[in-house]
C-alpha cells in the first residue's frame, strides 16, 4: 500500500533505465523490533573502480512513504565476499550514505542515492575477496544476515505470539547525538521515564565525541543507531538537530534546518505514527512549526521545548528566592525564546475591592519583575535543557496531565489568526496536549503575543518546505 504510488514508479523506471540489471520483487523486511512488512525491494550490482573494476552487489528497500523517506540499503554478498566494515558500511552490510541521512523530496532521487553509493564505494572499497575455506564459514553468517534483512519463518511466527511489545512498553527516541541530544539521553534515563531511550546518531561515519562514549560506557537501556527503524513504536521523538552549514543570514540559517528536518520528520513518523514530536531545535517556534508542517500530525502532538524551563525557573524562584510561593503556581513565561518571552499568570487571585486589587496587582509585577532580572542571567545550557526534555516526556509517556508552558499553535488565542507556535500553558498527557489553559487576560501580554506572532508568521512566509 504505498502511499505515492505513481512517484514511486516513475523513480523505479529511471532506475531501471540507467541500471538495467536490476530485478525488482515484493518481499516481508522485517525491522529491528521484530515487526514486518512487505515492501518494494530491487537488487543489483553497481560497478565501483577501485584499482580495477568490481560490480559490488546491493539491495535496496523501498518503504511505503517514498519518496519522502529514505530507502534501507544493504550490501549483498556472495558466498566468496565478505563485509569490510568501514565509515559507510556496518557488519550487517546495512548502508550509510550523508544522501541518506540529509534525504529530501525532490532534491533527492534513487539515482543520485547510487551515484553517491558508487563514489563513497570508490573511495573505501565495502567488500573482499574470501578464500575458499572462509566462504564455508561465510555462507552460514550469510544465512543469518537474510533473516534479518528479508524476513524469516521464525521470526514471523515469533512476532506473531508476542516478543518485546506484549504488556507496555515506553520508547523515546532522541534525533541528534550533538551536546544537547547527548543531554536529553542522559537526563531521560536518569529520570527513568522510558523502558527504553533510542539516540539517532545522523552524523557522518562512525560513532564519535559523546555517542562514542555513550557505546563505551553502556549506559542501561540506551541504544545508539545511525538508522530510522531504530526509532519505531517511540511514545516521544525529541528533535535536537540543527544544521551546521555556512548560511551567511539568520534566515539561511533556519532554512537549513528545514531542509535537515524534510530528510528526518518522515522518516521518524512513518516509524512511529502514534509519537508525540517534542522538539527542541533552534529556533524551536520555527521549528516546530516545520515538524507540524512535515509530519502531518494533529497539532496536539507537535510541541516544542519553548519556555518550559524558564517557568519552571521562575516558579522556583517566586517560592525558594522571593517567598511568593502563593504567586507561582499561576505564574508562566510564555510567548517566543529569547528577549520576547514575558511572565503571565493562569488565574487573577486578588482582591474584590478594586484598589486592594490594583495594589495586589502592582505587588505581583513588581515581584514578577525582580524574578525576571535573575532569570536574564541564567543561561540554556545543553544539561538544562535536556533536563526540561526529561521533565516534558516525563508528563507525555505517563501521563501525567500537568501544566507546562510549551510552544503550541497558538492560532485562536489571544487574537492570533495565523499559523504560528508560541509558549503558552497546556496540559500534557499520553496524547501531547489535551487542553490549554486559559491566560489571564492582560493588554500587554497580548500585545507582547501578538507582536511575537506577527514575526514568526513572517518569517515562515520566507521559507521553502
């Protein structure tokens, strides 16, 4: 059942034109979890010069969201080859290619995905020649690898009676393995908030810098992967990428991350179609915006970091610093990051009398005021940031129905008529957000809001998804 069926066609008959020796079939794939599908699958030989000429055998996966996914490629060998595991190629013969990682529709086709392959190849050759007595020991490792990649009795059979997903289990997955990513990982587990926590490594080659350690160290029920199967079933897909190309303005800039985030956000969510996106990629209103845009998900299950950490900071401030522990509960930084962010409240608990309550509220502002000041020199830290992460997954994936200021479509509220993300206090549950809840009324927040909406609308007129 694929979803673009005709682009899917005209694709497989330019490949069949340039590389005529590739056969096509409908086989079951069977993913990392065990679950199965059938899919398109085409395999073929590419010719690679490397010193001489080699026809290194390949097989490509199709899925049924091409193509805006990417496919899954392997290396098929012979009997007589075996697997030279290097920068591009794992010990499964599974396929990376930076085409793959950074794929996007139209930019990126199957042709140049095997143009790409055939140079990346010519560069460190995937495959060796075996003697005879290792091509015995190969066929049966062989054997293992087309279990995995096309499907096996056994595993349908065992998927079919249950496996790792019978009784609850809670997957997050967090895209990016930079600083923050790295953070997020860290502060979910510590949190225990997942059963298990995926971390999408999408840079070039091997595992480096913190995802290294993370393999060196085993770090309970984390799993580093460079592949979106990886990341299926998730109940929370946390995006930390941002690109870090050389755009000359702040508009290229965030341009480049949706060009980053048109080759990710179909892939997680054709994997995982029930998730809550979280994202905290800069600048997040944007962003997640981009993600809303890209994943076709209802806006309830799109949500960005936004201003959470700042009200839980301002919170603690009001209770622990100002001893105004009365005021924090209701107390919120809403609207966009940065300079624009402004404290609001959720409910007006002054007095009936009108001058009791002018001074009540003048008391609360200039409270309000001095929480702020402390709070420009506080800066987001990637720790602190991922621990703001680990506090939302943490009301998502158990539903727990707390309030947090997060970036939500803030279209409807407070005059705002376009399609624009702002912090605003929402519930959060195992469906994203169930409900917002409702602002004090306040012209300068208002206006403040609406002045901050006119901007991101602005700017997102300006980009090309």
């Amino acid at each position: 059942q694929y979803k673009f069926r005709d682009l899917t066609i005209e694709e497989l008959k330019n490949v069949s034109k340039t590389y005529p020796n590739f056969t096509f079939s409908m086989k079951t794939y069977t993913f990392k979890d065990g679950s199965q599908k059938d899919l398109l699958n085409f395999s073929g030989t590419v010719p690679v010069k490397y010193g001489n000429s080699y026809n290194i055998p390949i097989c490509l996966w199709i899925l049924d969201s091409h193509p805006f996914a990417p496919p899954i490629c392997f290396l098929k060998p012979t009997a007589n080859m075996s697997i030279a595991v290097g920068k591009h190629v794992d010990a499964r013969g599974r396929i990376y290619l930076p085409y793959l990682q950074n794929w996007s529709h139209p930019k990126s086709t199957l042709i140049g995905l095997i143009k790409e392959m055939i140079a990346k190849f010519e560069e460190e050759l995937p495959l060796y020649s075996l003697s005879s007595s290792d091509a015995a020991r190969q066929s049966e490792l062989l054997s293992y690898i087309a279990k995995i990649t096309e499907g096996d009795t056994a595993m349908k059979s065992r998927s079919k009676t249950g496996g790792r997903n019978e009784g609850c289990f809670n997957k997050i997955t967090v895209v990016g393995a930079g600083d923050l990513g790295i953070a997020c990982v860290l502060a979910v587990a510590a949190k225990d908030v997942a059963d298990k926590v995926v971390l999408l490594d999408l840079s070039e080659g091997a595992a480096k810098g913190g995802a290294m350690d993370l393999e060196i160290f085993a770090v309970p029920n984390v799993e580093i992967s460079k592949d979106f199967s990886a990341s299926a079933d998730s109940k929370v897909v946390v995006l930390t990428v941002n690109s870090l190309g050389n755009a000359q303005t702040y508009l290229d800039v965030i341009q480049s991350n949706v060009d980053l985030f048109r080759g990710i956000i179909p892939a997680v969510s054709h994997y995982s179609q029930d998730a809550v996106l979280l994202v905290a990629s800069h600048p997040v209103e944007v962003m997640t915006f981009v993600s809303w845009k890209l994943s076709s998900f209802p806006k309830s299950r799109v949500i960005g970091v936004g201003s959470n950490l700042d009200s839980e900071r301002l919170q603690y401030m009001l209770t622990n610093l100002l001893k105004a522990e009365g005021l924090a509960k209701d107390a919120w930084i809403v609207g966009e990051q940065g300079e624009d962010k402004v404290p609001s409240w959720t409910s007006c608990n002054v007095a009936a009398n009108q001058t009791e309550a002018l001074a009540a509220r003048n008391s609360r502002e200039k409270v309000a005021n001095r929480a702020m000041e402390v709070l420009k020199g506080k800066g987001q830290r990637s720790w602190s940031v991922g621990l703001s992460v680990a506090d939302l997954a943490d009301s998502i994936v158990k539903n727990k129905r707390k309030v947090h200021s997060v970036s939500t479509l803030a279209k409807g509220c407070c005059n705002i008529n376009s399609e624009v993300f702002l912090s605003l206090p929402c519930i959060l549950g195992s469906s994203g957000v169930i409900e917002m809840v409702r602002l004090e009324e306040d012209p300068l927040v208002q206006e403040k809001l609406q002045s901050s909406a006119g901007s991101i609308h602005d700017l997102q007129q300006q980009l090309k998804l």
